[in-house]
C-alpha cells in the first residue's frame, strides 16, 4: 500500500516523462536550421526531410550532404545538445504536479548531460517540481551505480522508496536490491532504447507496468486505497 504522505517519488526522464524520439526531432530542426542560417544555400526544411530521422548516424548524413567536415560536426553536434527543445511531456504540467503534490518528496534520476537534461525540463515546464534533481554527468555516477539512490535513503530513511523508469537494462536494478517499489513503462515502438523484458534477468524488471505516464494516476489511487 502508498501513503503518499511517507513516500518519496522518484522519476527517470527521457522516454517516462516525455517521449525521447520527439527530442531528437527537435534537435535534428535546430541543427538544419542553425546549417540553413549559416549556409544560405541551404534549406532547413529540405535538409530535415533528407535524412532518416530513426538512424543513429543522422548527422553524419546531414555533414556529408553538406559536405562539412569533422570539426564543424562537433560543432553542431554541441548545438543539437545545447538547443532548447520543442517537447510535451505525457503529462501536462498542472496535472503531474496535482499527482505528485501529496509525496513526501520528488526526486528526478536520469543519466545524461546536465545542461542538455535541465534544458529538457525547463521545455517541459517541470523544473521547480522537484526537491532534488540528480543527473550523472553532475552527481558523477551512471545507473545501475548506487550513488543516487543511496542520496535518496539517506535523505529520507523512514519513507518508502518508488522509482519510476522505462530501461530495463539499467533503470531498477539498483531500486530493486535496495527494496524500493518500480514501475516501469512498458517499451513502446518510438522508444530510443528497446529491449523486450522477456530478454532481461528478473532483477532488471519492475515490479508493477503501466503502459503510458497517464496511467500512473490510476496505479497509485489503486495502490493507495488497497
């Protein structure tokens, strides 16, 4: 059972709280637009509908169509980390912080650049949600490590623990050894990271699926009132 009052929630962020693929297209439109700004005998449009969006060598396609080089892909590259997203989260702002309110205490636990991470949240209009906000390239440990869900015991010893998360290749281990309850989003086709939990050890698993961020309110009024 959840007693929101003497629990701690705690979220991953790319592909839990917003959907990762959709960053990647605003980035891949930044990045053509900064080349159609700088190189007017491009179009940004054009550039954006000639390259395969779901590969992970879109960038290299986009230099050699440009025929720039390595240093001016580094550059871009920066600019595709650095730029300010065009995101939605799967849950409207209002409504993730009327769910959230009633916890102890929120915490938000993603791997990734910092700046790029917060860039993202301030996007999605939930940057002041959460009392703690721990990213690995700041705090200087990557999931599965236990750093940062061991800040969270700390911080908070008489709560019960809930991460919730999407990569079953390294989101609940750590929560799950630690006895923390996980919920996990079931893989989705325009996730970035796939992997079928059939393919992963038990301990990789969650314990509770939901398919969608929009079924959470439900999962926790019904765990709640059990």
């Amino acid at each position: 059972m959840i007693k929101p009052s003497e629990s701690v929630v705690v979220f991953d962020l790319d592909d839990t709280l917003y959907a990762e693929y959709d960053y990647k297209l605003s980035g891949i439109r930044a990045v053509c637009t900064l080349i159609a700004e700088t190189h007017p005998q491009f179009d940004a449009e054009s550039l954006a509908a000639s390259i395969r969006a779901d590969r992970n060598n879109w960038l290299d396609e986009l230099c050699r169509l440009c025929r720039l080089n390595h240093h001016e892909q580094q550059s871009l590259l920066w600019a595709y980390r650095l730029h300010r997203p065009n995101i939605r989260p799967y849950l409207p702002a209002d409504e993730f912080v009327r769910l959230t309110a009633p916890f102890a205490a929120r915490a938000l636990i993603s791997d990734g650049r910092s700046i790029s991470q917060r860039l993202k949240l301030a996007a999605l209009g939930l940057s002041a949600v959460f009392e703690h906000i721990l990213i690995s390239e700041a705090e200087g440990s990557e999931k599965p490590q236990p750093e940062r869900f061991d800040f969270i015991r700390r911080h908070y010893p008489h709560c019960r623990w809930i991460y919730i998360g999407d990569n079953i290749k390294k989101d609940f281990v750590t929560p799950n050894r630690q006895g923390w309850l996980t919920i996990g989003i079931r893989p989705q086709p325009h996730h970035i990271h796939l992997c079928h939990p059939s393919d992963a050890p038990p301990d990789h698993l969650p314990q509770l699926w939901i398919n969608s961020l929009s079924e959470l309110p439900d999962l926790l009024n019904r765990e709640t009132s059990c």
